[in-house]
C-alpha cells in the first residue's frame, strides 16, 4: 500500500514535470463518493459479486461495452460532467487516472455500500464510505505532488462534489431479511436518526477535507424499485413499508444538511431530492416517454425484477422506453430526467438552489 502510494506520487512529479496544464483554464474539478448509483467502474477492481462489468451492461455506452456503471449507457456522474463541460471522472482504482487526469477529479463511489459499515456485507469486498474518504486523502496528496499544495486546496475547495448514500442501508441491510439484526436492534424511526447522524459525521469529514460545494442526494422511492414490487408487491403498487423509510430518512436529511450549512455560515450542502425527481416519471411515466416505469429492461421474473441483469436476462430493444434499465438501477435516459432537475429544479427539488445557479454563481467569483 505504502509502496504503491510511493510509486503514485513519483510518477505524479514526473508527470507534472512534464506537463504542466494550466489550471485556469480546466474545467472545475468533479469528486463522486457513494454507491453503484454512481460508481463508474471501481468495484472492477475488486473481488465483489457487486458489479456491472459484464454485457449487457453498457449497451448504449458510447463504446457498447460494460464499463462497471449500472446503467445501459451514461450514469447520473457521467451527466453532471457534460453539464461541466468536463469528461467523465475516472474511478479512483483505474490505473488510467494519474498525471493530468488527476486535474479533472475522480470517482471513489463503490456500489452495494451504504452509510453503516455493515451495509453491503453479503457483497464481500467493497470500498466503505470511511474508506473512499481515506482514498480522497490519498488522493489530495497525489494531486499536491503534481500541481502544488495551495494549487491542490483550490482545486478541491473549486470543486463540485456529489455523495449518494442511504438507499443501501435499507434494501441491503434493514430490510435485506425479515428480522435482520439492525431491525431487531431499531425500531424504523430510530434507524433512520441512527443514519443521519452518521451520514452527519460523514458529510462533515467531507467539509474538512475542503469539499466546498456538495449536492447530497436523498433516496429515492425505495419501495417502488422493479425488484422491490416483484419481492414485495403482490398488487404492482410500490411497497408502503420502504416507501416510508425513505419518508422519514429525506426530510432529516435536509434537516442535517441545514444544521451543517448554519456550522459552516454558507450553503456548502445541497440538499438533491431524488425522490420527488423519481416520483414524477414512477407516478406518471408516459408524461416523460416511458411505456412502463415499473418493469425493468434487463431482467426476470415478475417487473423483470428477480435476480441479476445478465446476457441470459430479458432484454427490451428500447432502452429510452423503460424508467429501471434493471431491477435498482435507473435507465440512462432517466438519469438525464434526473440530471435535469439537479440543474434546473425548484427548491423543492434543490434545496437551497440548483446547479444552474451554483454555476453561475460560482462563474462570477
Ligand atoms: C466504520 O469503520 C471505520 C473504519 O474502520 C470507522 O472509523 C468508523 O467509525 C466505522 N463507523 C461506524 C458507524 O461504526
Ligand atoms: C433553477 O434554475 C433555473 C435556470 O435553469 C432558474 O431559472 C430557476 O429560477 C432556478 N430555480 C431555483 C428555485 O433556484
């Protein structure tokens, strides 16, 4: 690990050595941390049953390849970057991202983790939260080699960052298993005060490693997830019991992230409402182009919902046509319904104000 580290951040002076860009006139820097909603390819380097690197994964993808994104093509990060005028960040394992690529951020998101460090367990070998913040340490120490620490510290305060947690600790640890140990431990209240407070610490360990400007998604409406209505749904209506957790965990969620912004005296944290962005093409599908938003694409069983995505799954031949391109996982032309609103969305999408607005903001000083 030492060793590793050594060797990153001698190849990074050389690199910078070399070729010197000048940072002016980059675009602003993108730093993603969460779960497989964003994660661009990490856990391809890990031994996980949690991945997306197999077809078809990626069918729409720009290359028609898997990539690792739980997407047919572009995820939520790869969106945001257009909108930056960046590419795609990097995940932080790709052996490609050194040198001048460490200028336009990096991805440390890792799918099937969640905010608790049990979250994810039956997935083996995934990055924690605690450790994709210990990446980003490694991370700024990388980019101080090549660029400079006060260049380094601006480049981060600059930066845009998104974090996506939560859902995890709900589908893949409270309600993985009826009576599994967190839901004899908590009741769902309590459960979900025990999450905000931890994604509390979290969010501010986030702060003091310079992270300035940070969307914070919420969940989005758990119970009605392909996979959630063929395990739990006997009438195709989403299931009330997530749908609830994900009623209780949103609004404290923004209620920390008020409580973080009051510490800070600025609007460091934005509050991203993925569930009122999801409920408007779940509610109303054909209104967004979609002929279904409750079967998957990829998939079987009931809402193709049953298993893994894989090349012996059903497969529909529109992906544009469908909301879930698998039984989690939002098609790549929902993530840009989504994307959408993270720019331009009311308040009641973007709390405080939306990506438009930071831009602009930010442009001016
Ligand atoms: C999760 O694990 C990390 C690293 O071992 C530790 O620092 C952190 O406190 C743990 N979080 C919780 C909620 O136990
Ligand atoms: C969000 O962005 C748009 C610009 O795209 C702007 O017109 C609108 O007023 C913004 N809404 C809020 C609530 O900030």
């Amino acid at each position: 690990m030492h060793l590793q580290l050594a060797w990153f951040l001698l190849f990074d002076i050389i690199i910078g050595l070399l070729a010197f860009g000048d940072l002016s006139e980059a675009a602003r820097a993108f730093f993603v941390f969460g779960d497989s909603l964003v994660d661009n390819g990490n856990n391809n380097y890990l031994v996980t049953s949690a991945r997306a690197d197999a077809p078809p994964y990626g069918v729409d993808y720009p290359t028609h390849r898997p990539t690792g994104r739980f997407s047919n093509g572009l995820n939520i990060p790869d969106i945001i970057s257009e909108h930056l005028g960046a590419e795609s960040t990097l995940p932080y394992l790709s052996p490609e991202l050194r040198g001048d690529k460490l200028l336009v951020g990096a991805n440390f998101a890792s799918a099937g983790i969640g905010i608790l460090n049990d979250t994810g367990i039956q997935f083996i070998n995934i990055i924690r939260i605690s450790e994709q913040l210990e990446y980003f340490q490694q991370y700024q120490q990388r980019l101080s080699s090549l660029i400079g620490p006060d260049q380094a510290t601006r480049l981060v305060n600059d930066a845009l960052v998104l974090i996506t947690l939560g859902g995890n600790d709900f589908v893949n640890n409270y309600y993985l298993l009826p009576f599994s140990a967190r839901s004899r431990e908590f009741s769902l209240p309590d459960y979900v005060r025990y999450l905000t407070s931890e994604y509390k610490k979290i969010l501010a360990t986030l702060y003091n490693m310079g992270a300035r400007r940070t969307l914070v998604t919420g969940t989005g409406p758990l119970g009605c997830v392909p996979a959630e209505l063929a395990l739990r749904s006997r009438t195709g209506d989403c299931d009330p019991e997530l749908m609830r957790a994900a009623e209780l965990f949103n609004p404290q969620l923004v209620q920390i992230i008020q409580e973080l912004n009051a510490e800070a005296g600025s609007d460091v944290f934005i509050a991203a409402n993925a569930f009122s962005s999801h409920m408007d093409f779940v509610t109303n599908p054909q209104a967004y182009g979609f002929v279904t938003s409750k079967i998957a694409c990829c998939g079987q069983g009931p809402y193709n919902g049953l298993g893994l995505c894989t090349i012996a799954s059903n497969l529909c031949p529109n992906r544009d046509l469908y909301a879930f391109w698998d039984a989690f996982h939002p098609s790549e032309k929902a993530n840009r319904i989504i994307v959408s609103r993270l720019m331009s969305g009311s308040v009641e999408y973007m709390n405080p104000m939306n990506l438009s607005t930071i831009l602009a903001m930010d442009a001016r000083t």
